[in-house]
C-alpha cells in the first residue's frame, strides 16, 4: 500500500506541474477583476462585515473539551496495556514501556511520526511564514522539515542493524566512545527537547489564551500538561502510538473543513465568508501588496529571496531537530527495520501534506481577508506568534472555527508533548540513572554480562565465560510471575530466581523512577512555559534558533551510526566548537547587519531581512563547522584502523541488550534461533546486513531522490513561472488538495488495517499454543500448519520451529 501510494502521488504531481508549465506566465487582465470591485462594501452599503476581534469560546467549553480529551486518553491508554497483555502476552517490564514492544508495524510507525512532528508550531509557523512570503512559504516549510524525516529512515535502519538491543541513540555513543562524549550528547539530546517542548507550549497556549475567554496563560499551561501527563504516565510509550493514529485524523479532519471553507464552500453570502473559491481568493490576494523580497512584490510567486532563505534554514535546523531528538529514535526502537523504514517514508510523504496544505489554505486565507477587509488581520507580532490560523478560523466560522483551532492544537499539544516526555525520562533512566548515577553493576567493558560479570562471547576464556540465557524459558522467573499474578495483596512477593531475581528487581526500581521522572518532567513544562513568556521570547525566534543550538550534533550522530574510524573526541569537540561557532557567526552577523549590538534586534524579525540573513549564517556555520571538526579531528586522532577494529566497534553496539529479553528473540523469524543465549547464538552483523541490505538500499533511494526532487527540482519549476495566473493557482491549489486528500485516507486507514491484521493474527497464535498443549502427535502438524505452514515436528511430534 506504501509503494502504491507513492505511485499515485508522483503521476500526480507530474501531472499537475505539466499543466502548470503549459499555461501562461503573466497574468491575464481577463482572469482577475478589478481590485475595486472585490473588496468589503463601504460604509454606506447594507452588508457591511466586521472584522473579528477579541474570543468568544467559553472557558467551560475549552475545559469540557479536554475533559472529554482526557476521559479519552485513559480509556486509549487502558485499552492498549490490555490488548499487549492479554493478545501479545508482553511482560509487564520496563523496555515494554519505552519500545511498546519492539513490533509496531510500518502503518503505527507513520502515524505515530506524523503526529509527533505535527508541532503546535507546525500549523502556526508555517501559515505564518505563507502569510510573510506568499505562496512559496508553505512549499519551502514542508519541504525543509519532511527532508530529514525521509533521511532518517536511513539511520533508522542502520541503528537496528548496527546495535539492536540499543533503546536510545546516546547508548550507541556510551558503547564507541565511553561517559565523557555520552554526557556531552545527553546534553544537547536534552536540550533539543527543551526546546521542542517550549516552542509547542508557547504555541498552543498562544492560541488557547487568544480563543478562550478568560483563559489565562497558567491555566493554558497547567490544562495542557494535565493531558499531556495523563497520557504518558498511564500507557507509557505504546499508548502514545494509539493516540498518535486518533490525533492524525483528528487534525487531518479538521484542516479538510478549513480547506472546503477557504476554497471549496462556493461564492455564496460574502458576509458569512468572504472568500470561498479558489478564483475569489487569488483575486483578492492578486489585489495585495507582498513583500520587498518578492518578484513584483506579489504573493503569487517563488522568487522570493526571504522564502529561499527561510527554507535553508528549515532545511538545518530540522535535520538537528530530528536526529538529535531522542523521541523519533524511539519510534525507529518501537519497530523492526523493515517497518521502521516504511513507517519514516511513508510519514514524510504524508507529513508534507498538511503543512504544506494547511498554510497554503490558512496564510493565503489570511492575505486575502486582509485585502477584503482593507487592513491586515494582525499586527506583525501577533504574526509572529503564530495566530494567523486562529484569525481566519474565527474570522470565516466564528465560534464553530475557534472550537476546531482549540480542538486541533489540543491534539498537535498533546501527540508532540507526550513523545518529548517519553524522550527526556528515556534519557534520564537509560542513560543517566543507568549508566552514571545508580548502575546494577559497574562494567569495565560492554562485552562483559550484566548479571554476572563474566565475559560472553568472542572475548570470553572458556573456563570462565557467561553461561546466563533469557528469562523467556526460564522455569524459576515463570513461577515467580505466576506467584506475583495470583497474589492479590498490595506487597507483592520477591522474584526468587537465583540467576534473573535480583535483576528484576532493579528493574522495577528503575520503572518506579520511570513513573516519577514522568510526573517531574511533566511538572517542569509549566514554569518552562511561564520563564519563555517572561522573557518575551517569540515562537519564531525559537524556532529559526534551534539549528544553531543543536544543528552541530547532527552529523557527528550519523557518523557515530555509520563510521568506524569515528573516535569520542572528534565527536564531543565537533559538537561543542560547532555551537559556540553558530552562536558566535549569529551574534557577529547580526551586530554588522544592525550595526550595533542591541540584543531586542537580534532576536526580533524587524521590517528588513538583517534578523534572516544572521540566522542563515549562523544555522549553517553551526552544522558544518561540527561536520567539519569532527571529520578533521578522527583523521587527526586515529590515523589508522584494522578490520578487527573495526569489527570490533560495532560489536561494542551489538552488546547493548537487555539480558532478561536479549534482541535476538525479535528474529526468531528472520534467522531461525532456537537458543536464547545472550550472546553466542544471535546473528552476525553480517547477516544482520544481508537481511536488511535491500531495507536499507529502499531507504537511500526513496529518501536522496525525493530529497533532490524537493529542494533542487521542484523549486526550479516553478521560478520558470513569473507570477502565477489564475488558472496556474487552481493547478497548485489542486495539486494540494490532491496530495493532502491522498495522504489523508492512507493514513487513516491503513494504520488502522495493519493493526487489526496484526491483531488478529496474533490471537491465532495465541489460540494455537494452547491448542499443542493438549493435541494429540497426529494432529499437530495440522495444527501448526493452520498457523504457519513452515511449522514443522519432528518424529518425536517435537516442534522443530514456530515462529510467533
């Protein structure tokens, strides 16, 4: 379905880029009416539209609206630890929490990674930049921010080849390079959440506090982690996978109606809604007056010098955004390589609709009741702080708009907010508390066993090597998690098992941390909130910032997946010198383009393009200077490697596993294992490559091409056409509509299909486990081959394989 529908979106874009090139290039004075006669009637007419001022949503239906949200979440949550427990048979341990798993199929991954990139800031910004700049805004927003989504789906594969058992990228760091790189990584992984975190609750309370009345911006804060709280702290990650499909549609659903009504609704009662076609729209917003930096000044074209820029600098900064950010390394643990893969191309694609569609509907919108009304909606800061959607909303349906807005960033607030919970208490709990602060036992080397100490594997002497095997088949842990399920008191009894018992415990230890690191981190997001609005910070410079701060970690992160000469200088000293170098380059660029050091005009877009032009430069000083260190350095540091280094560095990543559920029992399947050893029966990283060479081939392809397609050929399209006609704007509101609709029912419904399938599925295998256990030899093999048809028995009616 994934290949299908990427078919189907490429002829169709061809399609409509054909006939966008066919049609002329200047406007036809035929095609556009007069600017006189489109806009508001005056004073002395009958029908005379008011521009919408101030909210009119009740603080008790805003807070109905999250009750129902929340009663919602805990039933999602709820559902979902039933169906693991009683359908997957999942143990009820701290990985489950943070993998759901380890088997999301492809159609979860993608919703999941749609939802959690579909920022508050992503509706808000991005009508914001297509208010600014015109039409080319929303192309160069979505295309910058679905390029890194589509490229990771290459290091998604190589980290699940590479160190499989891995639950964080940081712990891929702490096993090449040791604690001091790993501190200095956890820091900017920390860091990116901070500041994802802050720019979706600056957004959403932004827009809360202007539609509700009454709703001040504590309440907003307080009402937004509660929900955000609730559904992390109940179903940990895998509930959030669940809510992740239920808030795409949701917001999926909500931009259709914006769009019907911007676009689609018929020229009907101007009074009602001003706009409504895509010909009265592109005459109103022909009549506007666009930017300096635009050709002509019109918002009707892509020569625009700020949109250019304002796409390289989405470009940078969301390549740190994404790979330094811990919450899609989570998604990329949740599921195989395979599915992994498809569920990050297949969320790109679908991704890039709605920005792309969102703002093309509201920021246009937004010019052209501008024009209708003979002044702008809002002033340049409230633009700036992301209230474009809102305007419109409530400017074309009132109170049933401001309802949609709320209902829609509630939804944006929640999906995003729970995932960055999820990747800071991650980071806490695998990464600080289990590795510095409070270990289950100090190792000297990764290679050495968990539970008791002895080597394992290729370095181990034989007289003195692990023998330690999976709790899967352990009889001692079965009779403890049998002791614990039957007792009905509040103190549970101790795990017993000499060889897993104490393990266990630790584990739960760590899993109440888990539970309290949730409650804080959540907590924390309030007073996150409060100090960005006391400072007067806008979302916008939060969000042209962020490369700078993070983007010189990005390409040491790659390397660290792919590069064995890497060493944990070049990448700590790459990562630290790239940041002061962007900051610097900003604070430089900015004084000479001002020409004076005045910090309220570095960090405010101000009539000209000086606060463009300093990002620019700083956001790609940032990331290549922290390319280039880091490159220099590990020549420098380590001139030569043999094959047994090398084999030996990835080896280090093979070794992160959890000993109580090792990774290789993920691929039974794939490579036939019948031994839960840790060490000595898992796949070589050789076959690992083998069996996901054509995964990881899929990858690269799907991802340089649409890359390539995205941010040198498309835009070189459409600078052949000057200012568009209006024939030529009904083919790209189309193609919009098209590519949006498309993506739309692929991703409501083939989630949805995958999972019941899988669902299904598995309580047939379920069924047929039980049916063993009391068939006689003659109908085994019947059985098993209900199931699956490679099941074989042996002559002794043994299974020889079962691949659940």
């Amino acid at each position: 379905m994934v290949i299908m529908w990427t078919k189907l979106r490429k002829i169709t874009f061809w399609i409509l880029i054909y006939q966008l090139i066919l049609h002329e290039n200047v406007v036809s004075s035929e095609e556009t009416s007069g600017c006189d006669s489109i806009v508001r009637p005056t004073n002395g007419s009958l029908y005379l539209p008011v521009k919408p001022r101030g909210s009119s949503t009740s603080l008790s239906l805003a807070l109905t609206i999250c009750a129902i949200i929340l009663v919602f979440i805990v039933l999602v949550a709820n559902g979902f630890n039933l169906i693991r427990k009683y359908i997957y048979e999942d143990k009820d341990n701290l990985d489950t929490d943070f993998d759901a798993g380890g088997r999301v199929s492809s159609g979860l991954t993608a919703t999941t990674i749609v939802s959690q990139w579909t920022w508050a800031a992503t509706l808000l910004q991005s009508s914001a930049v297509a208010a600014n700049n015109g039409i080319s805004g929303p192309f160069w927003y979505a295309a910058g921010a679905t390029i890194p989504l589509l490229m990771f789906a290459t290091l998604s594969v190589q980290m699940k080849t590479r160190a499989p058992g891995a639950k964080t990228f940081l712990q891929v760091i702490q096993a090449r390079f040791g604690s001091r790189p790993h501190l200095v990584f956890c820091f900017f992984a920390l860091l990116t959440n901070v500041i994802v975190t802050a720019m979706l609750m600056l957004g959403g309370c932004a827009v809360l506090t202007t539609l509700v009345q009454g709703l001040s911006l504590e309440l907003a804060a307080v009402t937004l982690v509660t929900v955000i709280g609730a559904c992390t702290f109940i179903g940990g990650l895998g509930a959030t996978f669940y809510m992740s499909y239920f808030n795409t549609t949701i917001v999926f659903v909500v931009m259709f109606i914006f769009l019907i009504k911007v676009y689609h609704e018929g020229e009907g009662d101007q009074e009602r809604n001003p706009l409504g076609s895509i010909e009265r729209v592109y005459d109103l917003v022909s009549c506007s007056e666009g930017p300096e930096g635009n050709h002509a000044r019109s918002y009707l074209t892509f020569l625009s010098s700020d949109s250019i820029m304002f796409g390289i600098i989405n470009i940078v900064g969301n390549f740190g955004t994404v790979f330094v950010d811990q919450s899609y390394w989570q998604s990329s643990v949740a599921a195989k390589p395979r599915e992994g893969m498809w569920g990050f191309l297949a969320a790109g694609l679908v991704w890039f609709s709605i920005p792309f569609t969102f703002a093309t509907t509201m920021g246009m919108g937004y010019i052209a009741l501008g024009t209708y009304y003979g002044e702008p909606l809002l002033s340049n800061a409230e633009v700036s702080a992301g209230l474009v959607p809102p305007a419109v909303a409530q400017s074309l349906m009132g109170k049933a708009g401001e309802t949609l807005m709320v209902l829609m960033i509630l939804m944006a607030v929640t999906s995003t907010g729970s995932a960055e919970v999820m990747a800071i208490t991650s980071i806490i709990v695998y990464d600080l508390y289990q590795i510095h602060l409070k270990p289950f036992r100090r190792l000297t080397d990764s290679n050495c066993c968990i539970l008791c100490g002895k080597s394992r594997g290729r370095m181990a002497n034989r007289r003195d090597q692990c023998e330690c095997s999976s709790m899967t088949d352990c009889i001692a842990c079965t009779q403890d998690d049998k002791a614990i399920s039957e007792c009905n008191r509040t103190v549970k009894p101790n795990f017993k098992c000499k060889h897993h018992g104490n393990y266990r415990t630790y584990l739960n230890i760590l899993r109440d941390k888990r539970d309290w690191c949730i409650v804080w981190v959540a907590m924390a997001i309030i007073p996150l909130t409060l100090l960005f609005d006391i400072i007067q910070v806008s979302l916008e410079f939060v969000y042209y910032f962020m490369g700078v701060l993070v983007g010189s970690s990005v390409f040491p992160i790659i390397l660290s997946m792919f590069w064995a000469r890497l060493t944990g200088k070049a990448i700590m000293y790459g990562a630290i010198l790239g940041c002061l170098a962007g900051i610097f380059s900003w604070l430089l660029s900015a004084s000479i383009l001002n020409k004076e050091f005045n910090m309220s005009k570095f960090i405010t877009n101000s009539a000209g393009n000086e606060f463009e032009i300093s990002m620019l430069i700083a956001n790609c000083v940032a990331i290549f200077s922290g390319a280039a260190i880091t490159i220099i350095m590990s020549f420098v540091t380590k001139r030569h490697i043999s094959e047994f280094e090398t084999a030996e560095t990835w080896e280090k990543t093979r070794d992160i596993d959890n000993p109580l559920s090792p990774w290789p029992e993920l691929y039974i399947r794939e490579f036939h294992i019948t031994e839960m050893k840790l060490v000595y029966n898992r796949p070589s990283l050789e076959q690992m490559m083998t069996e996901f060479k054509k995964t990881n081939i899929i990858a690269f392809i799907v991802g340089s091409t649409t890359t390539i397609l995205m941010i040198v050929f498309w835009p070189a399209v459409m600078t052949a056409i000057d200012i568009m006609s209006q024939s030529q704007f009904k083919q790209w509101i189309h193609l919009s509509d098209v590519w949006s609709f498309t993506a739309g029912i692929f991703i409501i419904a083939t989630p949805l299909f995958m999972e019941i399938y899988s669902i299904v599925t598995q309580f047939k295998h379920k069924n047929a486990r039980v049916r063993v256990h009391a068939a006689p030899e003659h109908e085994l093999n019947n059985i098993m081959r209900s199931v699956s048809p490679q099941v074989k028995t042996n002559s002794a009616g043994q299974l020889e394989q079962f691949n659940v």
